[in-house]
C-alpha cells in the first residue's frame, strides 16, 4: 500500500491529508481562516502567515489521530499553483522539507488537477468525460480523455463564478464567502424579482463572462432607497438563477458540439466549491438534456479546497510512474495551467 501526506495552501483554506493509494482518506483536517471575513475577502500577506501558523499545528494533529508517523509516508504532495504564491511557498516548502527529510519523493500538485480527480473519491469515474470546474478562481470546462489526458475546451473571459458569488454578495453586505449566503439568501427569494444579462448567450463557443452581471447588480443596489431583506433574497434568488441558467447554457452547447463531432461521453462531473451549491445540483437533475448523463460530485465537503485531492493526483502520478520534478528544479507557480495532452 502506498500512503500519501498532502497540504493544500492556495488560499485561504489550510488543509493536510494522509490517503492512501485505494482514496481512503485516514486523515483530513482542513481549516478556513476566518481572520479575512472581515475585509470581505482573502489578503494574501495575512493567508500566508496564517498558512503558517496552522500547519505547524495541524501537521502532528493529522498524523497523531491517523496514528501514523512520518516514516510510514512513501510521498509526499502540495499544491504549487494556481494560487496566492506565498500560501503555495509555504505549503510546498513545508511537504518537500518532509520529503527531503526521510528520503522520500515529492510530487508538486496542480490545483486544478486536483479539483478535477476530486470525484474519484467517492465515484468509479468512466472516461471519457466532461467536467465543469466552478471555483473562486476559475470556471473551465474539461473533457476528460483519461486521466493526465485534459483538453479545455472553454473558461471564463473575466470574473471565475465563485468570485462573482463573492463579489455579488459584498455588495449586499452579505458575509464572506458569499456563495453558501447567496444559497441561502436565495432560498426564500423570487428568482424573476430582477432581469439580469445573460453574457455570450449567443456566442457559439464554450466560454463565459460573469463581470457584466455582477456591473448590473451594482447598479440595480445603488438604485435602492433602502437594502431590505427582502431585496437581498430577491437579489440573492434572481442572481443564482441567472448564474445556473448560464451554466447549464455552456454544458447543453458543449454536449451538442461533442455530439456533432461523434464523441461520446460517459459522466458529467461538477468539480470546484460552487459545486456545493443545491440549486445548481437540482436544476441539472431537472434538465432532460443533461440528466441522461451520469452527473456526478465529489463529497460535498470535498467541493471546496482540500488536500485530500491533492494527495489524489500525487498518487495517480506515482502509480503511473510520472516521474516527480527534481526537488530543486521545483518552483511554485501563481499562474500554472493544466498541461494540455489531450484532444478531441
Ligand atoms: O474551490 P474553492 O473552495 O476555491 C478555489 O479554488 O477558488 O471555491 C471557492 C468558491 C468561493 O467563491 C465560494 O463563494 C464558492 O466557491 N462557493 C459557493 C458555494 N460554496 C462555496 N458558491 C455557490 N454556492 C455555494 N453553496
Ligand atoms: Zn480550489
């Protein structure tokens, strides 16, 4: 057996995981830092000393309830990218010391890659397939040849979904992150309350935009005499649909465009923190164009960041002898993208 330890510092989210080579996880502790909720965002200097400052607490924590020590580990992983590059140098400097100490390999994880395998956990994934990545930081879509094989097929031209949650939720003094209050705020509001654009609706291809929506929320708020609760479910609820509505537009063009190239898919897996959301997962239940699919999710508690699903791809690349970077050649990396392998 093959056991993993893995730390996930992108941002703002301090997670450590021990899984084995079956994706059993024997331990996971992940710990959001609640010190940015009041500047309604992530600062980055802050999340970094915070990276810090938990993992030299959650590190033993994890492996003393695995009841494991570090020379049980056969390699280590971390995310190195995309990310708030001072949480990427802590975390990954931390998992390679640890690797350097016992002579073990170290495996740079990207993030995205481990969203992407984060299914995995609790699916028999089938390929090929599709995935939608909705996260704070991007909204992609995948097809999926197998895994290592990936080819993007479309993203978002500005804000990433998560972010427009976020940012939407800011401008009805809503708590950070706003995606789950936007949930919830929706939950008793009237989603035809307000007309909000619907982006590249037209535009036959598989990217998204996000930032004009978010423009006319603002603008529709600074109209407001007062920001009742009542404005802020109607807002929540109209803003949630159009974001579904938008989501499952890309998914239907996607499936068509793949159809009309003859190329059959298997599953359909919504990877990323916005995954969460239960408006999104029952609408595409609802869909008769997509529910003739295999949808399927990670654990929910496993939407969000996680270092479970980086130990996932470091275990993936080791069982197919993807030979790690040498240790010294290895450089986190803000802006690091999937390596594209694959095709249609
Ligand atoms: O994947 P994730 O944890 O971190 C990134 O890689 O960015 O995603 C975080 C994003 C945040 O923008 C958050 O507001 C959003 O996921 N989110 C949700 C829900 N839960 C988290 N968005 C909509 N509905 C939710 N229930
Ligand atoms: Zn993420």
């Amino acid at each position: 057996m093959t056991l993993a330890f893995s730390i996930e510092t992108s941002c703002d989210e301090t997670s450590v995981a021990i899984v084995d080579d079956k994706g059993k996880i024997l331990n996971q502790i992940i710990e959001n830092q609640q010190v940015h909720n009041k500047f309604g965002g992530v600062v980055p200097e802050i999340a970094s000393r915070a990276h810090l400052q938990i993992l030299q607490r959650i590190i033993p924590l994890s492996f003393k309830r695995a009841k494991l020590n570090l020379n049980d580990i056969d390699i280590f992983c971390a995310t190195c990218g995309p990310g708030l590059i001072g949480g990427l140098l802590v975390g990954s400097t931390i998992a390679k010391s640890m690797a350097v100490g016992i002579n073990k390999p170290f495996y740079p994880v990207n993030h995205l890659e481990g969203h992407l395998m984060s299914p995995t956990l609790n699916n028999i994934l089938k390929f090929p397939n599709l995935s939608i990545l909705l996260t704070g930081g991007h909204t992609q879509i995948y097809f999926i040849k197998k895994p290592n094989d990936y080819k993007l097929l479309g993203e978002t031209v500005d804000d990433a979904v998560g972010e427009s949650f976020d940012k939407v939720a800011k401008l009805l003094s809503l708590s950070y992150p706003g995606g789950p209050e936007i949930e919830k705020f929706a939950q008793n509001g009237n989603f035809n309350a307000y007309d909000l654009p619907h982006p590249l609706k037209n535009k036959n291809n598989m990217n998204f935009s996000f930032s004009g929506i978010k423009t006319a929320v603002n603008l529709i708020v600074k109209n407001q005499n007062k920001i009742t609760q009542k404005f802020k479910e109607d807002m929540a609820a109209s803003f949630q649909n159009k974001i579904i509505e938008i989501i499952i537009n890309k998914i239907e063009r996607t499936i068509k465009m793949l159809k009309n190239k003859n190329i059959n898919i298997a599953d359909i897996s919504i990877v990323g923190g916005v995954a969460a959301n239960k408006a999104l997962r029952n609408s595409l239940l609802n869909n008769d164009k997509i529910n003739k699919y295999n949808i399927v999710y990670p654990p929910i508690e496993i939407c969000g960041d996680n270092a479970a699903m980086i130990a996932l791809v470091g275990l993936q690349k080791y069982k197919h002898k993807i030979k790690p970077d040498h240790l010294f050649n290895f450089k986190a990396n803000p802006r690091l993208s999937i390596i594209e392998s694959g095709s249609l």
